[in-house]
C-alpha cells in the first residue's frame, strides 16, 4: 500500500480505489430521481384520467365531424368528399376568426388598455363565431342525413364514451358516475 502524507491511500496490492463521494450526493441524486419520478407519474396520470389532450372544438356539434372522419373505411368515399368541400367552403371564415382572437389579444396587451377596442374586439369575435356556426349547420344536418340508422346510433355512444373520459364532464356527471 502506497500512501504519501496527508493523503488517502491509493491502492492495496495492485487495486486502485476510487475516489469517496460524500454521502450527501448520493441522497441527493436518490431524491431527485424520485421527485422526477413522481412528477413524470402525476403527468401520465391526468393524461390517462382526462383522456389526453384536448381536440379543437368548434361547438358540441362540430364532434359530428370527428366522428365520421373515423368511421370504417368502406363508408369513407362517401363522406371525404362532403368534409374536404367543408373545410375549404369555411377556410376564409375560420381564418377571420384567428384573426378576431388574435385582435383581442393585442387589444389585452395595449398600454393603456382601451376598454371599448377590447369589448369591440370581443363583439367582433362573437359575430364571426355565430356564423360559423350558423353556416356549419345545414353541413352537419346533411352529413348526419348520409349516415345510417346505425352510424348515426353510434355517435351518440361515441359522444357519451369521449365525455365520461373527460371532454365536457360537468360536476353532475361526477356524481352520476360516483353513483355507478
């Protein structure tokens, strides 16, 4: 064994020793992987209770379109070109919308605020919203007309199954389902 003064031993018949870490790292590092542990944990877990992400909804309707974009496929040919013409019949209103939001957020950031740009802001946005709205119902009525009894069915099981997962739960809803 080889030591030199004030210094600890480097090696015992031909092993070296590695340098002693003080215990303090060592928990340190423990209680960090275990907080991150518990974080990525908390994550998933509201992912998995909420059932992930929220979808961009327009209105409680709108979720028509989402169910028959994931109808079977051998019905997809007579609804794809019914969705494709939508959207691109309402592309230029739902860029007028972006616009409005993005109008009311300057508005929010001004300085000073001016209260009568803001509401004005807002009014602009709730126009254009109801319009949307207001064109986007005779699609839905005839997309919901080419489906069948079935399908259309289906889509009130499909709507209830997605808000017990989380999208549009309501307080009352959690004590139906504390009940069951």
């Amino acid at each position: 064994m080889s030591t030199t003064p004030n210094t600890a031993p480097t090696s015992i018949e031909g092993q070296a020793f590695a340098p002693r870490r003080k215990r303090w790292v060592k928990w340190l590092l423990t209680a960090s992987l275990a907080l991150n542990a518990l974080m990525i944990g908390g994550f998933v877990g509201a992912i998995w209770r909420h059932g992930g992400p929220p979808t961009f909804v327009q209105n409680v309707p709108g979720n028509l379109i989402t169910y028959v974009d994931g109808i079977p496929r051998h019905r997809e040919r007579d609804t794809s070109g019914k969705l494709k013409e939508y959207r691109r019949s309402l592309q230029p209103l739902r860029r007028s919308i972006q616009e409005a939001r993005r109008d009311i957020i300057t508005a929010v950031g001004q300085d000073p605020f001016d209260g009568a740009n803001f509401l004005a802001a807002q009014k602009r946005l709730s126009d254009l919203e109801n319009r949307f709205r207001t064109e986007q119902a005779p699609f839905l009525a005839d997309l919901a007309g080419g489906l069948s009894v079935e399908e259309r069915r289906g889509y009130g099981r499909w709507w209830d199954q997605r808000r017990r997962r989380g999208h549009g739960r309501t307080a009352d809803d959690e004590g139906e389902q504390l009940k069951k």
